[in-house]
C-alpha cells in the first residue's frame, strides 16, 4: 500500500513539474510590410523561450498575415507583458 501511494505521489509530482517547465513565453519582435511601408512592434505568444525557436514561430505567422520579420528583440515571461502592452497597442497578443 506504501509503495502505491509513493508511485501516485511521485507520478503527480512529475505531472506538476512538467506544466510548471510549459510556462507561457512571449516575443517582441518588430516587422515591416512594403506598399506602402508600415512597421509595427508587437507582442506574440510563442512555444519556447529559446530566442533563435521563437523567431522561426514569429516569423511564419507574420508572413502568413503579409509581414515581414526585421528581428526578435527578446523572449520573456508572464511578468513582461504588462509593460510592453502600451506600446505594442493593436499588435499586442494579435498573431
């Protein structure tokens, strides 16, 4: 009986551990489209917080939308969002 409740709260263990590695990652980034010009600075949601696997994900969904990627200035977390909504405006969480 002992040993099933250590297997069960080591599974639950293991279970929280690994949600709490998928915390949410965000990338700002800046993109341009042509025709006329238009740059914009944004905010988007991305599956890692690697900064070169978050550019490649940025990358494709502006192009989907008809922008193009200038650069990924940097990943973050949760705690970096609320200071750079003001000054992402439309295109904060957008893509």
């Amino acid at each position: 009986m002992k040993q099933i409740l250590f297997s069960l709260l080591s599974a639950g263990l293991l279970i929280a551990g690994s949600a709490a590695a998928q915390a949410a990652c965000y990338a700002d980034y800046k993109a341009r489209r042509d025709n006329p010009l238009q740059l914009h600075y944004g905010v988007m949601e991305v599956s890692s917080c690697d900064r070169g696997a978050a550019q490649g994900e940025v990358e494709a969904r502006l192009a989907r939308n008809g922008w193009t990627l200038l650069n990924v200035l940097g990943t973050f977390d949760e705690s970096g969002l609320e200071q750079r909504k003001a000054n992402a405006g439309q295109f904060y969480l957008r893509f």
